[in-house]
C-alpha cells in the first residue's frame, strides 16, 4: 500500500501579545488553499493538529489551548492605503472546523513584523532606525488596524525590556491602534441598550453589555454568576457546570446580538461572540503568584475564549474592555467606578493590562473612533511545515 508523502509549505511560528499562530503567505499555500473553502480548512487543521479527541494537539503545531491553536494567512493588500490583507482562523482543538468569524488581538501584534519581514511593506517605507508604521487591513472583520514596529538596523527589533503580563520574557513593545473598532457591521450595541436584561434558561436573567468592539463580547456581573472576578484558570476551567452556564450565556447572548438565529449555532462558533465578567477592583494573587493590588487597577474582569477561561486576555476582547469603560453606564465602566475615562488598567488572571479608547455619542449613537494597546512579538522558528499530503 503506498501513502501520500508529506508536502512542505514555507511557514513562520510566532509569539504575538499572548498568543502564538502558524503565519503563511497566501501565495506560499498549495494552489486548492488560496482561495477560503474546504481544503485551506483541511490544511490548516492539519497544520495545527486538530481534530483532537484527546485535545492535546500532539501531531500539529497547536499546544492545546484557544491562545495557542491559531493560525494567520498575510497577502497583498487589497485595500488603497494599505500595507497587507490579515486573515485569522481559530482552529477548533476537538472539533473539524476553523472560525473565520473574527479577529485575533493579540497575534496583530506579529502581523506587523511579518508583513515587514516577508516583503508586503515597501522597502523605503522601512527607516534605518525608529518606528515603521504598517497599515493592516484586517479581512474577517474589515476593518483598519496600525501597528506601529520598532526598527533597528533597519530589521524588525524583537528584543526589548517590555514586560506583558501573560509573557514570560520581555521583548520589543508594538503599539496597535485599532481603528473604528466596532466588529462587523451595524450599532456598536446591537441591542441600542448599554445593560440589557439577558434571560438564560437554567441561569436566570441577567445584567449584560453586549457590545460589538474589537470583537463581539458580552459582559456580565461576576455576583450575578456566583464568582468575585479574581478567579484564575483552575477555578473555572475545572467546573464543567461553570463551563457550561457559561457557554449557554454565550450563546444566547449571541441571538440576541443578532450573531446567530438559533442556540444551535453557537456551536459552529465558538470563536464569538465573547463573554466575559466584571467586578469592583480587589487584591489577587495572579497565576505567576505576582500580588496584584486593587490600587493598581480600575476593574477585575475574565474572559472565556473557545469554551475556556483564557490565561490573560484576548487582545479583541481587550479592545471592548477599554470601549465598554469609556462609555458612562455599561457594566464595565460601572465596575471601574463610572464616569468619562479614556483610558482603563484592568486585573486578568495574568495580571493587569492599561488599554485606552476614544468613544463619543454621535446623533444618540454610541460610536469609537479607536482604541489602544501595547503588546510584544517575536519570531520562534521560521523555515517549512510539513503535512502528509493526503490531508490536501
């Protein structure tokens, strides 16, 4: 019997914000996977070694986690004014399918760096030394997105004293602006409500913000739920019950949101709507055993990602988290003690985070003009992955 030999696609392992990806050039994919369908679906999974009944991702790229089982595709822009099309696909762990459904935060801070490195920015845009800003058009969600890469030598600069909690090491610090970062399209709050009363079979009804920044995210009160919003991983993640009032939250949000017509959809994606929830600032110890003081941050939220509670926080859902809180009124910003505020430091189980946003109310709609974060990038390993070329 013979089988199909491994194929080679030239490919890039990177860290971004608190998360790592496979990064690919569109034009260095197998001709089938250029264009989005089943068999980019196929390789990418493959890629990162999913479906996985045992949900550890032994055969692929993927460590098992929704921070780790990513994958970025980077082609010309198709934009004016811009450097590079980003395209993101979350790949489900135990599940055949990947959510092309929204944007990865924290993996747009390596976008830049690999646009750069792999000619999609023009040389003389690159300055020998300082600060190159690329422009990125961010395709799931259609949106514009600046990162601003710090250069030396007039190569990216990786190494640096930056220090992100969620982050072992330090390195070079990337700001990313996130411009007119409402997900998608229609109202930034689908509902046209700040707190709306959201009615969960088996939960109860509860106060929810469901916004639509950054990517699709529902917060909800931590008292509602039973928890103080300084839970860290091990207190959720090993509640199948918690996990699962959590995942009917989300799903019925996400009709509401108009995301979905039927609690059956949540299934088929899972990587939005978000949900998240808030309380007052309080001391915490962090996962790194680091003592987090409720002086040093403004609000507590959690966020669950793919079925989980993340180990830090989406880049995406950070963005809603500085939107939210500079809006009078959401839950968020009533966690953070209200008011106007363009700027918030919020305590994740990793530690804390300062994430700023601009927001306005325009003709009785609330609209933002951009938000704000810094994170950290670096190449891990670059060259070839290989899968069996049956998986094609």
């Amino acid at each position: 019997m013979s089988f199909a030999p491994q194929v080679r696609i030239p490919a890039t392992y990177m860290r971004g914000g608190t998360s790592k990806g496979v990064f690919f050039r569109l034009q260095d994919l197998p001709e089938a996977c250029q264009v989005p369908g089943e068999a980019r679906d196929r390789l990418l999974l493959r890629v990162i070694g999913s479906p996985d009944p045992y949900e550890k991702q032994i055969d692929g790229l993927g460590n098992a986690t929704s921070s780790t089982s990513k994958t970025v595709i980077l082609a010309e822009a198709t934009q004016p004014d811009h450097d590079v099309d980003y395209l993101f696909g979350q790949v489900s762990i135990d599940k055949p399918f990947v959510d092309w459904s929204g944007n990865c935060g924290n993996l747009t801070a390596a976008v830049g760096a690999f646009a750069i490195n792999s000619g999609f920015v023009a040389k003389e845009r690159i300055p020998e030394n300082g600060i190159c800003t690329v422009r990125i058009w961010q395709a799931n969600i259609r949106k514009t997105i600046v990162a601003h890469i710090p250069i030396t030598n007039g190569e990216v600069q990786e190494t640096g004293d930056f220090e992100l909690d969620g982050v072992t090491f330090p390195a070079a610090e990337v700001q990313i602006e996130f411009m007119d970062p409402a997900d998608g399209e229609g109202a930034m709050f689908p509902t046209g409500n700040l707190v709306d009363d959201l009615d969960v079979p088996g939960v109860g009804t509860l106060k929810a913000t469901m916004i639509n920044a950054g990517i699709p995210t529902i917060f909800i009160n931590a008292e509602e739920v039973g928890y103080k919003g300084t839970e860290l991983q091990s207190d959720i993640n090993s509640d199948p019950e918690a996990l699962a009032m959590f995942e009917a939250i989300r799903a019925h949000g996400a009709v509401k949101m108009g995301l979905i017509s039927d609690v059956a959809e949540a299934v088929s994606r899972q990587h939005t709507p978000k949900v998240a929830f808030v309380a007052k600032s309080s001391d915490y110890v962090s996962s790194s055993g680091k003592s987090i003081s409720a002086a040093d941050i403004d609000v507590l939220v959690r966020a669950l990602s793919m079925g989980k509670l993340h180990h830090a926080m989406m880049g995406t859902a950070a963005v809603a988290i500085a939107t939210a809180s500079a809006i009078p009124g959401t839950l968020v910003n009533l966690a953070a003690g209200g008011g106007d505020r363009t700027q918030v430091t919020f305590g994740h189980p990793s530690g804390t985070l300062r994430v700023g946003a601009e927001a306005k109310a325009v003709n009785g709609q609330w609209t933002a003009t951009k938000a704000i974060m810094s994170r950290s990038a670096r190449i891990i390993m670059e060259g070839w992955v290989r899968v069996p070329g049956d998986s094609l």
